[in-house]
C-alpha cells in the first residue's frame, strides 16, 4: 500500500477560526495526513491571502465551490482524499454534499447541519456513493471512551438503568455576542446555528458521549430549553430527560452559563452490577464502582486483563489504539487524532476499492450526525409544549 500521506483540504479556518487549529496538529500527527488546500474565508480575496499567510504552504482558493471544482482535473498527486468542514454549522451542508458528489470523501464538524430535511440527504447520499463521512464528535476519540464503550457494552456493569450526560460552560453567561465576539456571534443565532444554541452546540456532544458508550438509544424526550440571558434568541441552558431504548432513563444536559465551567463535559453511567464515571478534563482516567468494593480507577494504557472486573482477554484493536505509554498524558489533541487516524483507514480502504465499514465505533458517521438533529429538532418540539414527552424519529 502506497505510504503516501493523504491529502486533506480545508473548508473554513481563517481570520481568528477556533476548532481548525486542534484539527490541523491532529491531522498532522502522524505524518500520514496532510492539508494541502483550504477555502478558508467566505470573502474569495480574504481566503486567498489567509491562504498564503498559512503556516505552511498550501494551494489557497477563493471558494470550496473552486475547491472542489479544481479536484476533478488535479493530477492524482494533487487529488483531495478528504475535506474537512470546519465552518459555522449553516455552511456544513453545501459543501459536504458538494465533495460527496464529486467523489471526495467528508470530515465534517459538528451539529452536522441545521435541520433533519438536510441530515437525510447527507446520509442517503454518502450510503447512495459509498463515501466515507466522518463527524467531529471529538470526545469519542479518547482512548478512554473506547474502554468505556467496551466494557458497558460488554455488560460488566449489568443492565444500564440511568444516565447522566452533561456538558458545562460558561463563557456565554453574560451577552458576549454583542461584542462582536466571532465564535459567539454565529452560535447564538437560529440562521447560522440552528434550531437550538446550546443543545446543538454543546448538547449533541453529550448525546453522542451517551450512544457511544452505552450503545443506547433515545426514545423519547422531555426537554426544557431556557433563555437565561436577557435578548438571546437561541437556548444557553439545556435540560433533557430522556427514555432509552432498553428502558431506561437519562439526562442529557448542557449550560453554556455556569461561570467558571470550562469545558466540564462528563458522564455517569448506572447498571445493575456497578456504575462508571468519566470526565473529559481528566480524560486519561475512568472510574468504576462496584458494590461493597473500593473504587477502580483505570488508566489509558495501564490495564489489565482479568484483574478481577475486566475479562481475561481484552480486544487488540482497543489495546493497540493506545500508543504513547500511560502517565504521559494525551487529551483533546490526541482524541482529535485518533477520530482522524481511524477515518484516514477506512479512506485509505475506499480509495483501494475495499469495503469499508464506518460503524460509528472509530468515529461518529453521518448517521451519528444525523440522530444529533434529530434529537435537536425533537427537543424543540417538546420544549414547545413545555417537556411534554415526545417520541425521536425513526432513524433511516
Ligand atoms: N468538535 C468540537 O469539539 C468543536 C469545538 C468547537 C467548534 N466546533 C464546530 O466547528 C464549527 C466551527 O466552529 P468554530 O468555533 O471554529 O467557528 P469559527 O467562527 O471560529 O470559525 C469558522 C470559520 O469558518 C469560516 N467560514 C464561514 N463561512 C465560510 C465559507 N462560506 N467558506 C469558507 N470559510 C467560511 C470563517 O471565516 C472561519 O474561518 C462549528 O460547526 C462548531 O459547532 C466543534
């Protein structure tokens, strides 16, 4: 197989861009990924000279639409294997349906887009194609999450009866938006955002740390989406509870006005054998309780295999996902990396014409992206008729 690195354009990411930056060291990680191109900025002269003030060298265009365009006579050297979508969420559709169609697979930020009507023709369109389509559930990309996925979903800890998803922030509790605040300015506003603020921004993380590790899902909603600073129009607090697909219950919740919370995103996880506890500003550890035992803690890279609570033999595909020794610490970079490590396989494989499988348990696909609108589009409904139980769409 050729040991030639990937090629990967950007749509988004110039002039003061927040999330393109974790993106582009963890793309750059393993030498095997590159970004080589990027329509950076929606006014065409600003994207090309944000373009040729790049760190690094690459081709700058005035458009994704010119982008996308350019790939199809682009010697094969030159050719995009992916592009990354890293622009506010009412730019996520165009251009990932865009690539899609012209045979570029798509890494795309989420919410995946800004309601279900385009979430469909994302999914059937990238299943219609067969292109590999990855979301930016970052989190995911713990190694700790993947232990946590693997030993809920190996029933060590019972049946799962609860669980409480939250994500806290803090730095919209006053009206920052009308400073002019460029990451504030388009998350608060329903055009550029969405159906909701705070859920889609924050709470479709804390959903997806749920289904990912529980392999759960949610049935029906009752949800409470609150305004508390004076003027907005979108939510900054997100309360949902919710009925699980195995009949149990959870919480799913966010706040984005809890002054001094940073980015406090976390998960507990009720069975009926014991419980698990995860936070991603500590995320090289889990916790597990079990009855009448002092608590385990479970470091990345430090496990081991029938010690009591783990089985005898623990999968190689979840040992090997960890690669720099415990006790030097990865995070949010790591995790980046590994979601991005595990996409560039399966496009390696789809540009060879193998099958590959993209079953959301490396990283949130498009179907993930999906069920995240409409959980937000359902939560809206429900708010509406102030937490009156509502019922999640079929999935496709
Ligand atoms: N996965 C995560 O942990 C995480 C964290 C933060 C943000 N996000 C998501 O990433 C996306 C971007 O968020 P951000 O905070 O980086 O926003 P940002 O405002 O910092 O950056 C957005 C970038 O997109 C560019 N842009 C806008 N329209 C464009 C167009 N038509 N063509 C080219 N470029 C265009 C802007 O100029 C800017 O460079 C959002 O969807 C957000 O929800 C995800």
């Amino acid at each position: 197989m050729s040991n030639k690195p990937l090629n990967v354009g950007l749509v988004g990411g110039g002039k003061g861009a927040f999330i393109v930056h974790p993106h582009q060291k963890a793309i750059h990680m393993d030498g095997t990924r590159r970004i080589v191109a990027g329509a950076l900025f929606p006014d065409p002269k600003v994207a090309l000279e944000e373009a040729a003030n790049w760190p690094y060298p690459i081709k700058g265009y005035a458009s994704y639409d010119e982008m996308i365009a350019a790939n199809a006579t682009a010697p094969a050297a030159e050719k995009l294997d992916y592009i990354l979508i890293v622009t506010p969420n009412f730019v996520h559709y165009d251009p990932a349906m865009k690539a899609m169609q012209a045979g570029i697979a798509v890494f795309c930020e989420k919410p995946l887009c800004l309601n279900l009507k385009e979430a469909a023709k994302l999914v059937r369109t990238s299943q219609t194609l067969g292109v590999p389509f990855g979301v930016a559930h970052t989190y995911l990309g713990h190694w700790t999450s993947r232990l946590s996925r693997y030993i809920v979903q190996s029933g060590l800890l019972g049946d799962i009866r609860w669980v409480d998803s939250y994500y806290n922030q803090g730095w919209l509790a006053t009206k920052l938006e009308a400073t002019g605040q460029q990451q504030a300015s388009w998350r608060v506003d329903p055009k550029r955002a969405g159906g909701s603020g705070c859920g889609g921004d924050i709470g479709t993380h804390a959903l997806m740390q749920l289904r990912y590790v529980t392999g759960l899902e949610v049935t029906q909603v009752s949800a409470q989406m609150e305004t508390f600073v004076q003027g907005r129009q979108l939510d900054d607090h997100f309360t949902i509870y919710c009925k699980l697909s195995n009949g149990g219950k959870a919480l799913v919740r966010a706040s984005q006005i809890c002054i001094g919370y940073k980015n406090d995103l976390g998960i507990t996880i009720a069975g009926t054998k014991g419980s698990l506890r995860w936070r991603q500003e500590d995320p090289e550890c889990l916790t597990i309780c079990l009855p009448n035992q002092p608590d385990r803690t479970y470091w990345r890279g430090a496990v081991s295999a029938g010690d009591g609570f783990l089985p005898k033999t623990l999968p190689a595909d979840l040992l090997a996902e960890s690669t720099l020794p415990a006790g030097h610490p990865e995070a949010f970079h790591d995790a980046f990396a590994r979601l991005h490590r595990c996409f560039e396989a399966d496009v390696r494989k789809w540009r060879a014409g193998k099958k590959f499988s993209s079953d959301g348990s490396k990283y949130a696909n498009v179907g993930d992206g999906w069920s995240g609108i409409a959980f937000i589009e359902t939560c809206v409904k429900s708010s509406k008729k102030k937490g009156a139980w509502v019922a999640m769409p079929k999935s496709l």
